[in-house]
C-alpha cells in the first residue's frame, strides 16, 4: 500500500523562529527535522492516531532512518508549509514523505522522508496494528488491493 | 512609563514540540527563552514594529538579561499561551515581561523578562527611537507624564 | 553556607556550534542556558555527584528560576570557558553561579545563575542530602560555621 | 576520487546534553545532524581548511542533502564517537560520511552523510577549489588516477 509521491492531503504551517537559524543567515538543516516532527505529529493528531504524552497512542515508534534534500533556503521569520503523507506501511515499518514550500513564494525548500519502526516497552521491533493501517489507509485513498 | 505587572494586553500561543522536551519528560528550562523569543516578535509584529530580516525593523538589539522562574512543567505536546507585555522602554533600553501559560489549566508555568539594548551597526548603544517608544507607549496604554 | 563571588574553583569550556549561533550572527542568548548545564554536570561529576542517567545521583531536581546577564557576544567556534561554582544550599533548594568567559580573549561573556529545588519522585521538595551538602562544602571550602 | 566505504582516519567527539535528549529518554534524531557538524569542522580545522568565522575558509557551502541510519539509541550523558572522512569530491560538490559510536559500548549508533555544494557570494554553485582537493586527497589517501 503505499501513495503516489506527488500527492498530499495534509500540511500544516510554521514560520522560522530566529534561534533555528544560525550565523550563516538561514535556518541550520538539521532544524528541518524538528519541521518534519511538527508536521508528522499534526498530521497524526488530524487523524486521531496521537495523544498528549506520545506521538503515537497504542505504540512506541523509533525513528531508523531520515533523509532531507534541501532545494532553497529558508530564512528567519519565513511561513513555511510542511506538506505530510504516509508513503507506505510495510510489516514493522513506515515512512513519511514531506515536502517544505515557501508560503508566499510557493517554492520547494526541502523534500525528505523519514523511515520509523514499530516497537514494544522494551523497544523490540513489531507489527503495526490494524487500525492504525486503517486509518491511513482510508486517509490517503489506499485501495485494498 | 512602564506598565503594572498583572497587565497583559497580548498573548501568542506555541504548542510544545518533542526535541524541546529532554530526557527528564519536561521542557528544557533554557527551551522557555525560544519561547519568549516568539512571543516578543509576534507582539512587535502586532504593532508593524518587525520586519521579516530583524526582529525590530529601524534599529538593531541586543539581549543584555534574561531572567526566568519556573513555577510548574510543561510537557510534550502541551498548549501554551505566552503573555507578553512591554514593561519600561528607558534611554537606550528595554524590558518584556512575560507569563507562560498552561493553556487548558490556565496553570502558570513560568515568569520572566529579557531587557535589551538598542544599538547601531557597530553594536553601540543608542537612544530607543521615538516612533518605536510612541508605538508601544500608545498600545500599552501609558499617559505621557 | 556560601562562596563569595568573585572564586571560582571550577571551570569547563565548550565550542560554540554552528546550530547555537543564530541570523544575527551570534549565539542565541537562550543556547547559553545548555552550556550552564553542561558546566553544572561537569562540576558534579567531577565531585562524583552525578552519575549517567541523571545529573545528579540519590534525588531529582527541577530548575527554579536562571538568570544571565549578557556582557558581550559570542560567535561560531568561540572557544568557551565556564566557570562554575555553588554559591549557597538552603533547606531544600541551592543555586549555582556561573561566568562564561570567551577564552582566547579571556573577556567576559556572560554571568549567570541557576537555582534548583530537590524533589522526590512526586516532584515534592526534600532536603538536600546532607552527603551532597557535604562533598560540595568540602570542595568550596566552606568551614562549618 | 573516492575513499572505501569502511575506513576513517578522523574522530571527534561529544557527549550527550541533556536538552539534546527529549521526552522518549532518547537523543531526538535531529540532534545527530548538530554531531556531524561538530565532526566535519573538526575534521576541516585539523587539515587547516577551517577558519574561525567560516566552517571552510576559501569558499562558502551549502548543504544540500543530509541522510541518516539510526542504528541504536543514545541517552543522556552518553560519551559518543563521531568517525568523518570525505567520501567523494566532484565538481563543485563533495560528501562527507559520519558513523556514531557509543564510545564505551563501542556500538555504532548512527550512520550517515551529508552533501555540500561550493558557492559563491550570491550562492551560486562554483568549482571546490584545487587547495581543498589536494589537502584532503593528500589525508585521505587517494591516488592521483
């Protein structure tokens, strides 16, 4: 199950806090992966798969991997839209898909995705439950092939 | 001029994001000085007083102190509303006072203040400028003693 | 019991990071909050006061207020030194001092302090442990008035 | 010219702060985007190629893709290694690979790379100077194919 890549039906805003910048003038790229953190937990809350004290109710998740292409800068005090999909949900893993636009200027700063693992109390990888594929499913338009 | 400290005439609202937390479960004490960064350059903002490149358009500034106590934890995930107020514009600087609220148990969370100093180019102190203290003075509601 | 202000017994020094420093081209007042607590953990572990999992071995503590005062700026890859001491342990709270100096210049950077309150697993104040008032008073000569 | 995939002849290292760390008890994974920083200035100041107020003295850069494999967690305090080497320099682009050690376990927690593009002035992409090829192809150990 997975969605075409140029698709998204979720975003949410930030706009650039100065200490996310640094001395060179324009927002330090790793600060881009707090920007996705935004986007993933909002787009989760939208569907009800989040609660207060965790990211994601009903399981833990460990983040294995992140990739970040950055096109153009981002700059203090600069909207940006964070755009959020599920790409895909294999057996104990999922990845999300981002795409970070300038607001006014609708230009791409970043594209990236983020890979995480389902896991029990004692961090052990296992199968994301039902509900949650669901949910995504019914969300992004997943037909049940 | 200056303003009582029960005054609030803005508020701005930030919710807490998880790399702000630390491993004690609670919002890194130093995490609370991000958030008075936004509250102080929304409340200029409000009044046409930044601009996207400074945070004070007309003149540059310096932060001289920062003082913060901390009266109960924010967690991930919390709501937040930040009060901000200007409290003394002086000579050359200037005082916000702040209140961090809880948003849905209206439970303060810390009090504090930043002063700062207006400079030039070179980050020599120079006097506040006029436009800047008529702005604020007419918005805090001082009378021109 | 107390230290007076000016001697400094201890001292750690850091590395100003790209990501600390922000647009204005110097490190974000809020980031020097992370350098006290790295110079506050340093100065326990070297009197075996802290230990991994938390900073300070046998209870738990919560910031109560911080305060800097910001002398001049620091900029990317600055050498830093961070002196700290414990100024005073009351019943159930006790405050550190710090003085953050650029170190090639040996001009001061910022002055500051943190108090901190004991707690319990509840986050209830205690009393500070009489064996960490001890080793600290030890360490400050401080006679036993 | 290329370096294989398994051989670092530079370290440095970190130890994990606390506001590094967030509520899942964890380094947050965009942390680890500050530690290659710290790495690859540590690895351009020790050839030289590194000047106080720039990370690379003779020319600007841009990131412009930074990928990470979280392999373990890290948790507070924990005492890291952080092996850099330059992977690959091509025309006016170079990468940096980075594998995350916790030092006393010597576990590899995360492995990953950044890539940079040389610019100038107004950001445009302009060819990585000879200088820095031959310094690095010099440490590295790449023969002149």
């Amino acid at each position: 199950m997975s969605t075409p890549d140029h698709l998204f039906h979720f975003s949410t805003e930030v706009r650039v806090r100065l200490p996310e910048t640094d001395a060179m003038g324009i927002v330090f790229h790793g600060t881009f992966f707090t920007y996705l953190e935004v986007g993933r937990v909002d787009y989760l809350r939208n569907l009800g798969l989040a609660e207060g004290v965790r990211p994601i109710k009903d399981f833990e998740n460990l983040v294995v991997s992140g990739h970040l292409d950055f096109k153009s800068p981002a700059r203090y005090d600069d909207p940006l839209v964070i755009d959020v999909r599920m790409r895909e949900i294999r057996g104990s893993s999922f990845t999300f898909a981002f795409c970070i636009r300038h607001k006014p200027e609708n230009r791409v700063v970043a594209l990236g995705q983020t890979t995480h693992c389902a896991v029990d109390a004692e961090l052990r990888p296992i199968r994301v439950p039902d509900r949650f594929r669901d949910v995504i499913a019914a969300y992004e338009g997943w037909s049940a092939e």
